[in-house]
C-alpha cells in the first residue's frame, strides 16, 4: 500500500483501489476502508483491533509513545491536580470547562439525582449476600430502564442528557448499596450537603448508630482517583457501549453491557487481580519468583496492573496514581504498607528485566489503585465497581457523541470464515 497527501492506494489481486486518508487533530492518520468490500470484495481483518479506528471522537486523546492522556486537550495529570471530578465530568460532557455559575447549575443537578426510585432497593434482596457487587451493579444499571423510562428515548437529546445525568449521579449509590448489601449493614441514602466524593464515602463506611464525619484526605484522594479513571479513549468497555448503543438499545442497558465487560481481569478487574497478587507475592524476596512466571510462555500468569494496549510508556495515570499512594497512605499514618513496599520493589525489578523493557510493558493505572483503596478500607472486591462509578461518564459522554453523529449506524463486524462449506445434511442412520 503507498499513500499520497490524502489517498492510498492498495494493490489488491493485481487492482488498485485509491482509498481516502483522513488526517486527525492529533494521532495517526487513517485509512478509510468504507468502501473497500464494495469495491475490491475484501475484508480486512483486525481481531482486537489493534490497528482500527471504530470511530471519530473528540472527547479523549491518548498518545501511547509520550504516555499522554488529554480530556478534551486537558492533559490528565493538570485534571488530578487542579480540578475535580464533577468538574471533569462536566468538561468530558459538554466539551469545555465550565463557568462558574454553569459548574455550579451542574453540580447541583447531579446532587439531586443521586437518589434511586425506592423500588429498586428490593433488586439487591435477590441476590446472595456474598454476591460480586459487580454482579449487582450489572443487574441494578440494567434494571433502571424500567424505573425511568422517561429517559430511554434516544431520539430526544434532552432526555439524552436527563439518563446522562442519573446515570452520573446514581452509580456512587448503587455501587455503595451493593457494598452496603455485602456487609449486612443497612444502605445509607446520599446527602445533599456533600460533594460527590464526601457523598460515596459516607454512604459506604456509615452506619446509623453514630455519625461519620468524611475524612478531607479520604474525600480528596478519592475525587482524584474518580477523576483518573473517568475515561479513556475506545478501551474495551468504551467499544461494548458504543457498539450496544448502536442498535439503538437504551442508554441503560448500555452502560450495564460497559460495565459487564469492564469485570474482566484483563481490564478493570485488574485492579482486584492486582492487590490480590501482591497479598500472593506477599514479600520483596518472592519478587523474582514471579517475574520468572511472568516471563514463562508455559504460565499463564502475567504481572497484573502492568502493560497496556496503547501506552507503550509510563500510563501517567498510574503515575498520578503512585504519587496518591505515598500520599494518602502517609496521611493516613500506614506505616510501611508491606503491599506498597512489594509494589514499589516489583515495578523497580520489572523495569530493569530485558523483557518487559523490549515488550514495553509499564505499570498501567491499575497497579497502584488497588493499595490506595484497600488503605481506604475498601475490600478488593469493591475496587471494580469503583472503576466503573468512575468511568460511568466516560461511557455516557461517548455515547452521547456517537447518537448525536449524523454517520452512525449499527455495528456490524465481518469475518475471515474458517468453517465448513456447504454439505448436504446426513441422517442419523448414515452417520
Ligand atoms: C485497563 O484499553 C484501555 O485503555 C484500558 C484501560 C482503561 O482505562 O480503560 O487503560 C484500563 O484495562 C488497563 C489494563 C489492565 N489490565 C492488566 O493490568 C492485566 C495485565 N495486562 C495484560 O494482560 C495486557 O498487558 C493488556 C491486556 C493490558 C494488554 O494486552 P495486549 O495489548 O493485547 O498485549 P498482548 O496481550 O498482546 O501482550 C503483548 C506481549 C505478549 O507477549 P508475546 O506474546 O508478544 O511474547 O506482552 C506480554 C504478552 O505475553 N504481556 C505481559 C503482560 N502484558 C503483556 N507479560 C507479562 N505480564 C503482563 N502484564
């Protein structure tokens, strides 16, 4: 394939075929293949997509070589520093940062929709108590469909915004309810008084024999680890909305399909996975043991929280992230945390290893998350959901964008078929 300013030219079995070649804001260029199967009768074939653009966006760039993650043009580590969560899910959304009076016309109507239909609390009295909070949170986002159906029509941008809005507010109440259901204790309804963060904390650690007062150092850290997760490009989860969104489903059984695919180890479970190998790794002398594993093609064991599809260079998440961890867990007086000392020493030992310096494999945003939260008093089992409340308006703001393009349609993906051709059926006698 050549390419000139704008097209490309493919030779395919002896044709040429020109295709177009779009060039972005930042980033590669593309090369437009729409037209490719109408012409030349091929396909191209790309599992995992590791060189296709699904779609144009302008929400979130990330360059993968320099470790750069942009919101908006907003470089991350800027968002973590000087802004909030609330703030950036308004910038994600709308595309600019806010006024003053805007910023606080949008918090204020967050705050009021943090509530559930009081109906939906009997949802978490089907499942078993030691239930994955991410199992419910599945069944609880895919269930507000049939509570507020009066924002299911995608067709009506204003009630494109209202289930932006809920979804926004509600998952630090879902997903507290869920922790709340797994402890026994009874759910704690938001306050309207309380920032996001103060709200989420308050509605997971309180309980109503005493008050609880949030903790500023616990508020903050956790408003910066929503901010450092709130979105990221076409991930996986990110896709799964888009490509649920496409057939027109409503808004919220999308974000519960993103949050279904966010579980997986490979992606925001990682978090989980990633505190529980270094409870497993246990101490700084078991370090090579598991690099070893980890370099071994016969194991299936990988280092969790390290690599990553597009950052071929430090994620600067995780390293907002690790700076968080000496924080907070100084502030919060957790002396030589044995886990953030193995963490520390296992990024060190791996950094300097051959082979995840040539396979380009750095800590990713997950590898740090896990001890903060855990510091916070958060089980593993809660760190998932805790991603997905974060990365719930990163979800609904490309969803947003992807309804509104004039040029979107049903996904529809084809393949390289490696089956059977046509046979004649055999009946059971002759077979
Ligand atoms: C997230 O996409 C996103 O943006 C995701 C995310 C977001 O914000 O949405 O950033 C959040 O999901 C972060 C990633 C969390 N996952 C983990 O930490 C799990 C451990 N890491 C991986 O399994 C892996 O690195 C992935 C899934 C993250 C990326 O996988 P790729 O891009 O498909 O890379 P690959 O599996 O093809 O690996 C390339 C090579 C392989 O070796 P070879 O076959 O070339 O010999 O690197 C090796 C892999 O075996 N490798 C690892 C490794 N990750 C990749 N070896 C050891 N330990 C690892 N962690």
């Amino acid at each position: 394939m050549t390419d000139s300013k704008n097209t490309a030219t493919l030779t395919v079995h002896g044709k040429e075929y020109e295709l177009p070649v779009h060039s972005p804001t930042a980033g590669p260029d593309v090369v437009d293949i729409r037209k490719l199967y109408g012409q030349a009768g091929v396909f191209t074939y790309d599992p995992g997509f590791t060189s296709t653009a699904s779609c144009d966006s302008t929400i979130t760039y990330i360059d993968g070589e320099k470790g750069e993650l942009l919101h908006r043009g907003y470089p991350i580590d800027q968002l973590a520093e000087k802004s909030h969560f609330l703030e950036v899910c308004y910038l994600l959304l709308y595309g600019e940062l806010p006024a003053a009076k805007d910023l606080e016309q949008f918090e204020t109507t967050i705050t009021r929709h943090t509530m559930l239909h009081e109906q939906m609390q009997y949802f978490y009295r089907g499942f078993r108590r030691d239930a994955h909070p991410m199992a419910i949170m599945v069944g609880v986002v895919g269930a507000m469909s049939a509570f507020y159906h009066d924002s299911t029509d995608i067709s009506d941008p204003r009630q494109r915004e209202v289930a932006s809005h809920r979804l926004i507010a509600k998952m630090p109440t879902i997903a507290a309810w869920a922790y709340k259901y797994h402890t026994g204790q009874p759910f704690v309804y938001p306050r309207n008084d309380l920032d996001y963060a103060s709200n989420f904390l308050r509605m997971c650690f309180s309980v109503p024999a005493e008050e609880y007062e949030v903790n500023p150092i616990l508020s903050r850290a956790m408003d910066r680890i929503f901010t450092l997760h709130a979105d990221h490009e076409q991930n996986a989860s990110t896709s799964t909305v888009r490509l649920a969104s496409s057939s027109g489903a409503n808004p919220f059984a999308c974000i519960a399909a993103g949050i279904a695919c966010l579980w997986g180890p490979a992606h925001g479970g990682a978090n989980q996975a990633c505190l529980e190998m270094l409870e497993e790794i246990g101490s700084v002398d078991r370090i090579p043991e598991y690099i070893a594993r980890a370099k071994d093609k016969n194991d299936p064991f990988r280092l969790m929280g390290f690599g990553h599809r597009v950052y071929k260079n430090f994620d600067p998440r995780a390293k907002v992230m690790k700076q968080s961890a000496d924080e907070v867990l100084d502030l919060l007086g957790v002396e030589n945390n044995p886990k953030l000392q193995v963490a520390k020493e296992l990024e060190k030992e791996a950094l300097q290893d051959p082979y995840f310096a040539e396979k380009k494999l750095f800590p990713n945003v997950d590898f740090y998350s896990g001890i903060i939260l855990e510091a916070m008093g958060f089980p593993t089992s809660m760190f998932t959901p805790i991603f997905a409340l974060s990365r719930t308006v990163g979800w609904v703001s490309q969803w947003k964008e992807m309804i509104a393009d004039p040029q979107n349609k049903i996904g529809r993906p084809r393949q390289l078929y490696l089956g059977e051709t046509l046979r004649d059926y055999v009946d059971i006698e002759n077979r």
